[in-house]
C-alpha cells in the first residue's frame, strides 16, 4: 500500500502546481527551490504514514499470536525460530518500512520535478516502482542467476527484506539489513541530489 499511496501523492506535487498556476506562486515568496522541494517529500512522506503506522500494528496481533501459542523463552523463540525474536523482528519491519517509505516519496517526487502534467508523472513513478517490484525479479529469474539471485533481491527487494526478517535466522537477516539500507541509502541520496539540481534548473528556466 506505501507504493500506492505515496506516488500518487509525490507525482503530481510539482506538475499540480504548475497547472494551477500555484508554482510561480509560491516563487514569488522568500521559499528557494530547495525548500518547496522539501515540503514537497514531507508531504509525500506524511500521506503514507497511515499506512506505515496500520503495518506496523500487525507487529503487536503477531506478539498476541505467539504467546497464544506458547511460553517464550527468555524471548529469543519467534514463529518457531530458536534464534529469532519478537524485538529483532520489530527492529527489520521498522527499517524495512521506514526505507521503502522514504524511497517511494524520494522517486516520486523526483518524477514530479521533470514531468510538466500530472498524469505522466504519475504514471512514470508507477511504472519505476513496478519495474523494482515486479520487472526486477522477473529480470534475475529469466537472466539465469543462480545462488545470487536470492542474495540480490534480498538487498534490493523490500518484500524480500521484510520477508527474510520473518524466515531467516537472526545473523542473515542483519547482514541482509545492512546491505539494504546502505543500497537505498545511496538510491535516496541520490534521487535527491537529482531532484534537488532539476528543481533548481526549472526554477531559473521559468524565470
């Protein structure tokens, strides 16, 4: 749901603007193209956070599941993991989430910095997170990746990551969490230094 609701809200941020004549607006005030650009993704950010904080609740029915279902031990015993825990779970979901909040919002609203209507922007961002979510691994699996394939996807997939974070044993989930988050780390960074650099050609463009 983060890549539904956040594109929609991201894509059509600057391109809005511009058809509603409200960008030249907004010019017109002390704001630099750097800080519309940031209010720009903290809006994107926020809309997606009813759905950030609804994921986040299923943490505490699985906590009331597992109990259920038997003593803990020492709280090192998770879906029937000996080495997995409620608490480390908790930690991989938040990451997972927080990451790939922040990612769709920075990709979205990159999009919208160089598409002139709404509709293409919209489409084009939909499209990019298609082709990470679906095209992406359908790529790794017609390519022929062996015993890489799973090590790939499990740094650049979010549904992979999260799902490691249930099945894997605690030493190869973190492993995994480093390396996803150092990969959109620099994915983020650098949507954002594009974003950052377009907004300010557009702006000295127009004027």
């Amino acid at each position: 749901m983060i890549f539904l609701v956040v594109p929609s809200v991201a894509a059509s941020g600057f391109p809005r603007e511009r058809e509603q004549g409200n960008l030249d607006f907004l010019r017109g005030t002390w704001l630099t193209s750097g800080e519309i650009l940031t209010g720009k993704f903290w809006g994107a950010v926020y809309s997606g956070l009813g759905v950030y904080s609804a994921a986040l609740w299923t943490l505490p029915a699985i906590a009331v599941l597992e109990v259920a279902s038997g003593p803990w031990e020492n709280d090192r015993s998770f879906l029937g993991h000996p080495d997995r825990s409620l608490s480390g779970l908790m930690f991989s979901a938040v990451l997972v989430l927080t990451v790939s909040l922040i990612f769709a919002a920075a990709l979205s609203t990159t999009v919208s910095t160089f598409a002139r209507r709404s509709l293409s922007s919209l489409g084009l961002s939909f499209f990019l997170l298609l082709s990470l979510l679906v095209l992406w691994p359908m790529f790794l699996v017609l390519t022929g990746s062996d015993g890489s394939m799973e090590e790939v996807l499990g740094v650049t997939h979010p549904f992979v990551a999260l799902g490691y974070a249930f099945f894997q044993s605690q030493e190869k989930v973190l492993g995994y969490l480093i390396a996803f988050f150092a990969c959109y780390s620099v994915a983020i960074s650098l949507l954002w230094g594009i974003a950052h650099e377009s907004a300010r050609i557009t702006h000295e463009r127009d004027e």
